[in-house]
C-alpha cells in the first residue's frame, strides 16, 4: 500500500515540469509548453505583430479584433460557437511587440482549438463587410474607452515621446482609422510566417502540442524573425487637456537594451504598494502623498527597451504635484542595503508569482522565447539573485542621467511642469 | 442550384444547366428582359430586387461604396425618367453586358450566413467518445 502511493507520487513528480522546453518544429515554429497538471489547458498563439510592426497606425490594433472571424475552414459565428459547445474561452490581446491569440479549454479539446487558432493564421478571409460591421465598431469602442482613461492615455502619449517611432506607436487606432482592409492584409501576411510565430502551452504535454502545431502550421510560408527598427530613447514632455476628474502625471525614464532584473527591482523599490491591507505602506512615497491621491510605480520591459516610472492620480492637483515630488525625491535618492534586499524579495516575489498565471508566463518568456534565450521561470527568476544595492542605484543612475519623459493630463493649469517637480 | 432561394423561387438553374432547354429559352429570355423596359431607364435587374427585407438590406450595406454610388445615381436617374414619361436617350440605356448582378452575390452570402445561424441554433449536440 505504502509502496504503491510513494510510486505514484513519484510519477506525478515526474510529468510535472515547471519549465518550458523550446521546440523549433520543422516548419520553423518555436513551441514551449508548461504542464503543471492543472485541469484545464491553454494554448496561445504569440505573433510579433504588436504596434511596433505595424504598417499604418492603428492596423494592429485592427488585426486583433479580426481574430476569430471567418477563415477558410470556419464562419466566424461557427467559430464562437464551437467553442461555446466545447467550453472553451477564445481571447485575442495586443502589445506593443506581440499579439496574442489564446485559447483556454478542458484537456482533451486540444485538437479542436489548435485548429480554431492556427485556421486564422493560415487561412483568415479578411472579408470588407467584417470589417465594416464587426471590426471597427468594436476597434471605435476600444479606442474611445483608452481615450478617456487617463492613465492609459497617459502611457500611451509616453510611448511616443518617449520611443517616437517603433515602440512608440499607439496600440489604439485612432477613432476614425483611414487604413483599408487592403492595409490590414498586408500586414498579416508579413506577420502569419514562420519565424514570427511562437506556441506556448500551458497544461498540455510538449510532445503533442509540438504535433498538432506541425499539423495545421505545417504548410505556413516560412521566414526568418521580423526586425523591428532598432529603439532609440529621446524623453520629453507634453500637456495633454482632458476633463477627466482624475489628475494624471506620468513621470518615466528609458532605456535601450535588453531589460535588466536591476531594473524591475528598482521599480518595485519606488512602489509605493502597501503590503497590508487597509495600511497606507511604510514607502517615504505613500507618507508624503496626501489621501485620495495614488502613486503606482510603472515598470514596462520590451525586448530592446524599458520605460520605467511613476504614475500618479488624484482629484486635486496640488495634492498630485506634491505626491509627485516625493516620487522624483526617492527616485533620485540612493538605495540603501536594506531597501535593496526588500526590492529585490519584492521584484522576485512578483515575477514568480507572474509566472503562476497564463498571461503571465506568456509576458515573462514570450521574449526570451523568440530570441532563442533559456526560457525557463528558473533562468528569470535567478537573475534576481546578483543584485545588490550598489547595482541597483548605479543602473538608477544611468537611467536618471536621460532626459525624462514627463507627461500631463488634465487640468493642465494647475498641474505642474517638469522643473516644479525638481527634474 | 436551388428552386428556392433567398431572391424567390427560379428555374434558371435547372434551364441552365440543360443544353436544348437554354438554347431556347435564352433569346427569349433576352427579347423579355429587353422588354420590361428597366434597361431604358438605366437600371440594372439588381436594381429592381424586393430590397424591403433584411436580408437585402444588409447586402446593400455590404456594397463597395463605388457599388452604392451607382445604384442611387441609377435609381436617381430613373425616377426621373419615370417622372417625365420619358425613356433615356439610347446611348444611355444599360446593354445587356452592363447589365450584371452586382448584388445578388452579396445577397446569397448573406442568406447562407442566415442559414448557418439558423443551423446552430437549432442544433442538437452529442459529444462523441
């Protein structure tokens, strides 16, 4: 009996993994999959077509609200509802470098849903009348919601002052887009190749992930990885007027260059988060922002680039410009080795806990899988371990010396400017 | 093809399809067309289908916009034409290879995606094992 259980155990130790193997398939697919034998299963389908790539602005934001349209082989009312039948989630989301495409369904539906997603890979219709109908106004909604939301307008002003073409590029369409269903073709056939494409799957076994992949994937035109144009940081700043009763400022600072773990802990330094709920936080940021005014440390890594810093909000702008200069003094301010070990425990913490979920092992390794890196959580998570204080305030200190990115929105007359704040 | 379709019950198929039958009934067909008299107006048989149906009117919707230009300058013309009792001048009537079903493929798609819906609606499931 005893014998028995401790075998089984065994067993189960071994099917689960917590790593992702990285498969190139023969058509030149790279597959990853994560079995950590929970009941249901997810497959995404990462495109390097985020805005970054994009041909005319606003077309990636276009192409993943095609995703599950028809296709050759579906309707895209057959689509929506095979997957009700079979109790699957389809989700379509976009970034500035990938597009996602991802099913969620019960193990054993694998075959069906593999299918569903690589079907819009090879063989979606992009019919006019779909875009006309179930595109735009779903894009024109999309676009109207980021508009009003201040933090995510925002970011996305940020991104352009700061990055200016590439990474800068909306990921909204403006709210009357003048591409065509021509522009949106193009750039998905630049896109559905090859090299541009990564599986990853979570609770599915590699080996057979690797085969359904090499079954509808199999005929896809091949190609080498897309290269985006290499990043440049400029910084900048600009007023944006909105009436939104939030006041947002958004100060940041970038680099180039592959995304160091100093920098995810310096971020997690300057959050203001409280660990305890109901407590304001013990960070010099949270004591010195005045009630009903929030600080959030922003911490963005791309491939070739990271935008990092603080947004803040609030009702009243002279509480906001207050907020905001404790913000610019602990930015500026030196780490200290205590305030380092919890950073860093902090910045672990939260990547580990990332990886638990679905969306967040595909944001963790989607990179480090397309660019041929060790994708495991492991080899993320170990790179943690070498910071230490004086790492962490000299890349503070490199990334101070740019020119920052300071954005505004709201009631720009009473919000302050950059030298206010002692930038 | 269909007797019934989403645009009213039609033979053509069937004529169609059998050599002696389209032999004979092509010319008169041409002659009977001719003779309905819309050619003379400037409209196309596309501008003549039953359009107060929803079916018709999301095709319409789905024309290029080129497509839908045309369709009211024609039925613009024609009211006009019909208001003063007059046919156009001959070099403006539609000839017969002017006059093409622009719409019908548009109002076919959308009958079938009805019909798909109609399909999965009323669908009875059972899960193979």
């Amino acid at each position: 009996m005893l014998r028995t259980s401790t075998t089984t155990v065994r067993n189960s130790t071994r099917l689960v993994r917590s790593f992702a193997t990285v498969v190139d398939s023969t058509s030149g697919v790279k597959v990853a999959a994560i079995d950590n034998g929970q009941p249901t299963s997810a497959v995404t389908f990462l495109v390097k077509a985020g805005s970054r790539f994009e041909n005319k602005p606003g077309v990636a934001h276009a192409l993943k609200n095609f995703a599950f349209k028809s296709t050759n082989t579906r309707s895209a009312l057959g689509t929506v509802r095979e997957s009700e039948l079979h109790g699957g989630v389809l989700t379509s989301s976009l970034s500035r470098e990938h597009l996602a495409l991802t099913a969620e369904f019960l193990r054993g539906d694998e075959e069906c849903f593999v299918d569903v997603l690589a079907s819009f890979i090879t063989g979606a219709r992009f019919a006019r009348h779909e875009l006309n109908e179930l595109v735009l106004p779903v894009v024109e909604a999309d676009s109207i919601a980021a508009s009003n939301d201040p933090a995510t307008k925002a970011l996305e002003v940020a991104h352009t002052i700061a990055f200016r073409h590439g990474l800068g590029a909306s990921l909204f369409a403006v709210q009357h887009p003048s591409f065509t269903i021509d522009d949106i073709k193009a750039f998905a056939a630049s896109a559905f190749s090859s090299g541009n494409i990564a599986v990853i799957g979570t609770g599915i076994d590699q080996a057979k992930l690797s085969k359904l992949v090499e079954k509808s994937l199999g005929k896809i035109p091949s190609s080498s990885s897309a290269a985006a144009s290499s990043t440049k940081y400029y910084g900048g700043q600009t007023r944006v007027e909105s009436s939104s009763p939030l006041q947002t400022v958004f100060i940041g600072f970038g680099t180039t260059g592959a995304p160091l773990s100093d920098l995810a802990a310096l971020a997690s330094h300057i959050s203001p988060e409280s660990h305890v709920k109901w407590s304001k936080g013990i960070s010099p940021i949270s004591e010195a922002t005045p009630a009903g005014t929030s600080v959030q440390a922003v911490y963005l890594p791309y491939s070739d680039a990271t935008l990092l810093g603080v947004l803040i909000q609030g009702e009243n702008a002279a509480d906001v410009k207050t907020a905001a200069q404790a913000a610019v003094k602990v930015l500026k301010s030196r780490v200290s080795e205590t305030d380092a070990k919890k950073a860093v425990a902090k910045a672990k913490f939260r990547a580990a806990s990332e990886a638990d979920s679905r969306d967040g092992v595909v944001s963790l390794l989607g990179n480090k899988i397309f660019s041929g890196a060790d994708a495991s959580v492991e080899a993320a998570l170990s790179s943690f371990d070498a910071i230490s204080s004086s790492s962490i305030s000299s890349a503070a200190s490199t990334l101070l010396k740019a020119k920052p990115t300071y954005v505004v929105v709201g009631d720009i007359a009473a919000l302050p400017y950059a030298d206010e704040l002692g930038l | 093809m269909p007797i019934f379709g989403p645009l009213g019950p039609s033979l053509a198929g069937y004529v169609r399809s059998s050599k002696t039958l389209s032999s004979w009934l092509k010319p008169i067909s041409l002659w009977y067309a001719n003779l309905a008299g819309y050619r003379r107006i400037g409209l196309r048989y596309d501008d003549l289908l039953v359009e107060e149906r929803d079916d018709v009117q999301k095709a319409l919707g789905r024309l290029s916009t080129r497509e839908a230009y045309d369709r009211a300058f024609r039925i613009k013309q024609a009211s006009q034409a019909s208001i003063t009792h007059q046919d156009l001048p001959k070099d403006k009537w539609v000839t017969v290879s002017e006059d093409k079903r622009y719409l019908k493929p548009y109002v076919l798609e959308v009958a079938k995606e009805d019909l798909e819906r109609q399909k999965w609606d009323n669908l009875t499931v059972s899960r193979h094992r």
